[in-house]
C-alpha cells in the first residue's frame, strides 16, 4: 500500500524503497510458509517490477516481472479458480514492464495471455472479471495499436468499449473514465486508417466525458482532457474544419499552461510541442500577433526543458526556433529571422554530430 500511495503523489524514490522492502520480506515469508506468503510474494514482485520500471530500471523490472509470473503460474496451476486473476494481473504488469524495455513483441504475448484468461474467468465470475477483461483488452488494444497491428487493436478497443459502455449504464462512477481511455485510443486507430470522420465521432465523445470528469475532480483529469483535446484538434484539421481545430488547440494549450504552472517538473515536457503546434495553426489562420507570441513561449519553453534534458528536448528547440524563424519573416523582421535561423541550424548540425559519435 505504500509503495502504491508513493509513486501515486510522485514520490518514486520513495516508493521504489517501500516496494523492495516489501518484495524482500515475502520473499522470506514464502521461503517458511508457501502457501500462506506466496501469493503476497506474487503481488510484492509486480509491484517492484513496476516501480523499477517507472524509475528506468528496466533490466531489473523485467527479472522482478518474470519473478511474478513465475511465482503466480505456479499457484494457478495448483488452485486455478483461486490464483488465476494473479496471474493475469502479473502478466499485466509484465506486459507493461517489457514494453517500457523495448520489447514489444513479448510484450504483446504477455498482454495476449491475460486476455486470454480474463475471458475464460468472465463466464464463471462475470461482477468482478467483466471490468478486468475490458481493463485487459484495452491495454492489449494500445499495444498492438503501438506496433502497428491497426486491425487487431481496433477490435480489442472495440470489444473494451462495448463492455464499458454496458459497465457505464449500470454504474457510471467508476467506469467513466475507462469508456473516456477507450474512445481515446479506438480514435488512434481509425484517424491512423484514415476514417477521420468516425475519429472524430469518437473523439467527441471522449472529450464529453472528460469534460464532466474534470468538472468533479480537475486535478485528476484535466491532463486526460488536454490530451483528449489535442486529438479532437488532430481530427477536426483532418476533416477540413480549421477554425474549430484551431480553437481546440487554443484550449489545449491553456490547459497545459494551468497544469505546467502547477506542476512544471510533470507537465512542462507536454506544453512546449502544444505550443509550437499552436504556432502553426496560428500562422496558418493569419494570426500574425498572435502566432509570433506563441513562438516566443513555445521556444522558451523548449530552452528550459533542453537545459536540464538536451538530448531529449534540443530536437524540439530547434524545431521551435525553425518556426519562430519562419513567423519573424513573415513579420518582416529579416534580420532577426536569420539570427534565430542560424541558431537552429547550429544546434540541429550539434545534435547531429553527437548521434554520429555514439554510433561508433
């Protein structure tokens, strides 16, 4: 519970600490007593894997996953109708910990094979496993849909969907948010299939539901909101309605300003691209004032963030300033067009050279 509660208020340090000791002492407790402690070893396990794995510790995550599953197949080949949920929520975590090394593909399996059980524990235990089957289908529908198996994804976020919309009608409070999730990511995957007007249908309604969810509690939807808002602005460009796509990302980037100003070490990395996404969409509007503002922001945005992290944000500054170049000329200010231009193009030549030196 510790562990959970401080990686929730960000403290990862914190609960990665709580995490080992609690992972270390089950351990022993199975060691004396299996069939008391191991399933308390089980969860311990998945929870360290997932905290190593939220510090960048991903070798570690991965050997504390497998550890998990290990553990938690174990036990649901002794009592299945007792240990199977175990091990469909350590395969989760796995599933997780993989994709955040690198390893998609595993990944995939892993999520595939708690769907697979989540189903088979749906017809014997509909109340407590038809939100876990659609939890699971959604996450198996955003892998797949980051591999680039759009056809599979999209009937997996289609089949979440439908379960979370029976989920809703019966009980809206809690499965709200996921039918929100599930919108969001089937309107990936029929934007990425070029059925801009259905993304967009999906979109919306999305962002209804997220709008009334940051009504109630804003300090925990308001980053869902924006991220849902940014896509609507993707799909009402991608159907010719530019003046509604515009306002959109205007209210998308208000939002990333209140939260930025909030909490800037989590929300910062997410306004400098809205920023200079926002530029364009002024320039191309004619909102010459406006759009230069923006850039301005959008470029100090980027500085701060390049500061502290270069190799992640000095590619998007020097996007940024290429842009902020771009709407100076356009403002008729040549001369400092051309100093912003060659600061661009110096930091894109740096950054160029420095990945040709680690390729040796």
């Amino acid at each position: 519970m510790l562990a959970a509660c401080g990686a929730a208020v960000g403290h990862r340090t914190e609960a990665l600490e709580a995490a080992e000791e609690a992972a270390a002492l089950y351990r022993g407790l199975a060691r004396r007593t299996p069939a008391l402690s191991s399933p308390k070893a089980a969860h311990a396990l998945a929870t360290l894997a997932r905290r190593l794995s939220d510090v960048g510790r991903h070798r570690e995550a991965l050997a504390a996953g497998e550890e998990a599953v290990n553990l938690a197949r174990a036990l649901a080949h002794s009592a299945p109708d007792s240990h199977l949920p175990d091990l469909a929520d350590t395969l989760t975590v796995q599933a997780a910990c993989l994709r955040d090394g690198g390893s998609l593909n595993r990944a995939l399996a892993s999520a595939r094979e708690a769907v697979s059980i989540r189903r088979a524990l749906e017809h014997s235990r509909p109340s407590t496993e038809t939100p876990a089957l659609a939890e699971s289908l959604y996450v198996l529908a955003v892998y797949l849909y980051t591999a680039g198996q759009l056809q599979e994804s999209f009937a997996m976020a289609w089949e979440a969907i439908d379960i979370y919309r029976q989920l809703v009608r019966t009980n809206p409070a809690p499965h709200t948010a996921d039918l929100a999730r599930a919108l969001n990511i089937l309107t990936l995957n029929l934007s990425r299939a070029g059925r801009a007007h259905e993304a967009l249908a999906a979109v919306q309604e999305a962002v209804t539901f997220y709008r009334s969810l940051a009504q109630i509690d804003p300090t925990a939807y308001k980053p869902d909101l924006a991220a849902c808002l940014h896509n609507l602005a993707t799909c009402l460009g991608d159907v010719g309605d530019r003046s509604a796509a515009l306002a959109a990302i205007r209210e998308t980037a208000e939002l990333r300003r209140e939260l930025a100003e909030r909490d800037p070490a989590t929300h910062a990395p997410a306004l400098a691209p809205c920023l200079h996404r926002l530029t364009k969409r002024l320039a191309e509007a004619g909102h010459r004032g406006e759009a230069l503002e923006t850039a301005r922001e959008a470029v100090a945005a980027y500085r701060s963030l390049a500061r502290r992290r270069p190799e992640d944000f000095r590619p998007g500054l020097a996007g940024a300033l290429r842009t902020h170049a771009s709407v100076l000329e356009w403002a008729g200010r040549e001369a400092d067009a051309a100093r912003i231009r060659q600061e661009s193009e110096a930091m894109t030549e740096e950054t160029a050279l420095e990945d040709s030196i680690r390729g040796f």
